[in-house]
C-alpha cells in the first residue's frame, strides 16, 4: 500500500529574486525538508554575494592577489565549474568581469579602483590544495552568472537528502524539476508580463537569461549585465535564452556562452555539458539549438566567434 502523499509550496526572498520551493511527499517530512532547501540556499547566498563584505567572493577580491585565501566547499566547487565552462568555451563564459559590471552600473563600485581586465581573465585564478584560492593578478571576481544556478541544485540537493523527490525549485527563472513532469513556460521578452509555453522537463535544469528586468538604456543601446569578455561590453544578443542541462549550476552560466558566441558557435559547447538551448524573439517565437549532427572543433569554434565580437 502506497504511503499518503501531500504537497507543499512557500517562497522566500533570495539570491536577489523569490525563491519557490514546491514539494510533494509524505507529509510529515515537507515543512523540514523545504526548510532545510531555503537554508541551503542561504548559504550559498551568503557565500558567494559579491555585495556582502564577510563572504567569500568579497574576501577574494580583496585579498587573493596577495596571498592565498581559503574558502567553503561550495565555493571552491563553484569557481571550478566556472574554469571548466570557461575553458570550454575558450573563455565567452568569465567571472573576472565584475570590473566592466561595476563600470556599467550593474555592480557597486566601493571604496576601491576596479582593476584592469584582460582578456581569458579567467587563467588569472588558481585553484589550490587545501581549498585555497590565489589570483595571480589584481581581479574582481562576480559569480551572478552561475551562483544561483548552484544555489538551485543545492535546494534541490537538499530535498532529496530528505527523502524528498518530486519537486520544482525555481529562483527567477533559474528552476530545476524533480521526479514528476512539470511544464515551464517563460517571460516574453518583449512584453514580460506574458508568459509563453516552452515545454514539459523532468529530472531537469533550465535557466534563462534576458533583459527585460536587468537591461539599462545607454549612449550606444541597452545595456545588459552578460558581458562578452573579448570586447569588453554587454553582449549583442536580443530576445531571451534559454538553457537545459541535467544540473541548474551548468544551465545558468551556459545562458551566457549562447549569449556571447551566439547560436552556432554555441551549440558544441552545449553538447559537451549535455545542454540544449532555445532563443525566444522579441516576436515571441522559438528556435531550438539542437546538437551539430557532425562534430567539429570546438575550441577553434569558440575562438571564432570570440574573435569576431
């Protein structure tokens, strides 16, 4: 005889949006198990907010290019998984751009003089025994591109280590379903408040990334806050992305390499994460990026389309 099953569903302010927790189960496990998934996702906010003096990303960019500093876990884990999406993608994907946000606004300036950033900014980061981080070069580092996807997959995480599988964590767009079907729909990107059907995901991660919220007017057209790393500015991309991946952390930060490379520099990138992406147009159309059918070089690829933004 099957165990009764109820559900549950809360939402709290985190990671700079609402986080909404749905979760279906044994009854008496919800109330604790969604209560252990927003505590993890506090942590992680409190780790890697580029805003907070006392968390990790702060102390890094204040003292890393000095001397080795030592970090969580979870960011450590964090900023390895942004190398290696970094390396795939011959470096569209780049959390050393928290200089260019702070020039655009996106970020607070502080006390400080932003440093100067180089292209590949990301080679600057050295990871090292002991979950010790060290910068080889003045940096400042802003995790916003892949953090709350992480964030995500730790609420997830923490559900099902409470015996609970059938969910949907969802953090502004940035979700991840459980065990159950679950249908998404997504924004309009020109009219937001219009929601516009995607599809049906299991055991699946999608994350989305569009101005319509974050887009700011400027001297040369709106201003975004996904950068494109080789020219130093808000990337040249219009309508919405979307990206599934098996994990949220991925899915997040992959938004931005279709950004920066566009579609079909993108698409190698994609499959090698197990990725697929979709562009929703200001016309409210969709075009899915399916895998190549023949492989090519990814990096030279990558490199192109760096090179020609």
């Amino acid at each position: 005889m099957r165990s009764p099953s109820s559900s549950l569903r809360r939402a709290q302010p985190l990671l700079g949006t609402f986080v909404e927790v749905s979760a279906r189960g044994a009854p008496a496990r919800l109330r604790a198990a969604t209560d252990r998934a927003f505590g993890a996702i506090a942590r992680i906010h409190a780790l890697m907010s580029y805003h907070e003096a006392g968390s990790d990303v702060a102390r890094l960019n204040r003292l890393a290019h000095r001397e080795a500093v030592g970090v969580d876990a979870h960011t450590f884990a964090v900023l390895a998984r942004a190398e290696r999406i970094a390396q795939a993608s011959e470096g569209a994907f780049d959390i050393t751009t928290a200089p260019e946000l702070v020039r655009f606004g996106f970020l607070p300036a502080g006390d400080a003089m932003p440093p100067a950033r180089t292209s590949r900014g990301f080679e600057a980061i050295e990871l090292l025994p002991g979950l010790r981080v060290r910068f080889a070069r003045p940096t400042w580092i802003d995790l916003g591109g892949i953090a709350k996807g992480y964030a995500v997959d730790s609420g997830c995480e923490a559900l099902e280590q409470a015996g609970i599988t059938d969910y949907l964590v969802n953090a502004g767009g940035d979700l991840r379903v459980g065990a159950s079907a679950e249908f998404v729909h997504v924004r309009h990107p020109a009219r937001p408040e219009l929601a516009v059907p995607l599809g049906e995901f299991t055991d699946r991660a999608l994350a989305t990334s569009a101005a319509y919220f974050a887009g700011r007017p400027g001297a040369s057209g709106d201003r975004h806050p996904i950068i494109a790393p080789g020219r130093g500015g808000p990337a040249r991309y219009e309508g919405s992305i979307s990206v599934s991946a098996p994990a949220c952390t991925e899915a997040d930060a992959l938004t931005k390499v279709v950004a920066v490379l566009g579609a079909e520099a993108a698409a190698p990138v994609l499959r090698r994460f197990g990725a697929e992406a979709w562009l929703l147009s200001t016309a409210g159309a969709w075009q899915r990026l399916a895998p190549r059918a023949r492989a090519s070089d990814e990096r030279s690829a990558a490199a192109r389309a760096m090179a020609a933004r």
